[in-house]
C-alpha cells in the first residue's frame, strides 16, 4: 500500500476526498484538509462532491425558507442572488441523508458551519439549542439571541424538516443536550 502510495500521490488525493466525503458535511472539508496540511485542487473536490448532489437542492431549500436564515433571517442579496446564504443538510448525505427540502435548512454561512461542527441544532418543536461547549463572548451572544427560540418556518408545513433528521443530528452531531 504503501510503495502505491508512493508511485502515485494521486491516491493520498483520492483516498482524503473518499474519507472526507463519507465522514464529514462538505462545510467541513477545507478546515480538515488544511488541519492535516493537505492541499487538493478545487477541480478535484468539485468533481467528486457535485457529481453526487442534486443541483437542485440548494434552489429548493433556499425557496423553501424565503431566502434568509432559517436562524438569524439573514437574507443580504446582491443582483437578486442570495449572498452566503446555503442549503444545509440536516442528515448529512454521505449518511444516508436525502438532497430533499425536509432535510435541508436554509442557513446563513455562519449558522451551516455551527450546525455542521455540533455547536447548534434545532429540536423537534423547531427550537434553536445551542451547545454548552460553545464558549466565549461570541458563543454567549449566540446562546442569548438564539437558544430556545423557534426557526424560521418554510413556506409551507409539508417543507419542514422531518423528525428523523432532527433526530439524527441531535444524535450524530450535536455537541450538548437536546431536552
């Protein structure tokens, strides 16, 4: 394996973007990339994450809570395009979860990468909950505007996210106590 690797340091490429893919939510992959000091080509990761998605999902989401943060209602656009706004999965794909509205949120860029670290999730009555672990100013400010407040709703109730999803990443993913 090993003189493999060594003929063709294309596999460690390979083998980070498999890894990464089936382990961690795509909002992850840069930090863990750049932790472990290893550098893909955007057209690497392009090739191997887009060719899985549907390209429709991030159109639906987005729609689907009025293009604005299902947390904080963030909604900047420019040229009519929503800006830093992203379709989040709530059950992440490469664990089994669906590129469908009930298991996306609509989340501001700041919000996707908490929700995918565990810092924050939503429970079964749609409430933020923030975690305990989340320390600092920033993570008081967070904890006081947002924990225990309801997200915003989609446009309609047959949008909202399942709660298989919101199970799973209270369980999954979550770094706190969902009550």
């Amino acid at each position: 394996m090993l003189r493999a690797l060594r003929d063709n340091p294309k596999l460690i490429d390979l083998v980070a973007i498999n890894l990464l893919e089936r382990n961690f939510p795509p909002s992850l992959h840069p930090d863990i990339l750049e932790a472990v000091g290893l550098y893909l080509g955007q057209d690497e990761l392009e090739v191997v994450f887009r060719k899985k998605r549907d390209p429709r999902f991030r159109d639906i989401v987005l729609t689907a809570y009025f293009e604005q943060c299902a947390i904080c209602r963030y909604d900047i656009k420019m040229n009519g395009a929503a800006v830093a706004l992203e379709a989040a999965h709530i059950q992440m794909q490469s664990a089994g979860g669906p590129d469908e509205v009930n298991n996306g949120l609509a989340l501001c860029v700041i919000h996707h990468k908490l929700f995918d670290l565990g810092a924050i999730t939503v429970d079964q009555n749609m409430n933020v909950h923030v975690s305990e672990r989340f320390v600092g100013d920033w993570g008081r400010k967070l904890h006081d505007e947002f924990h225990g407040k309801p997200i915003a709703s989609p446009r309609r109730e047959t949008m909202a996210p399942l709660p298989q999803y919101i199970h799973w990443h209270n369980e999954q993913i979550f770094k706190g106590v969902v009550a």
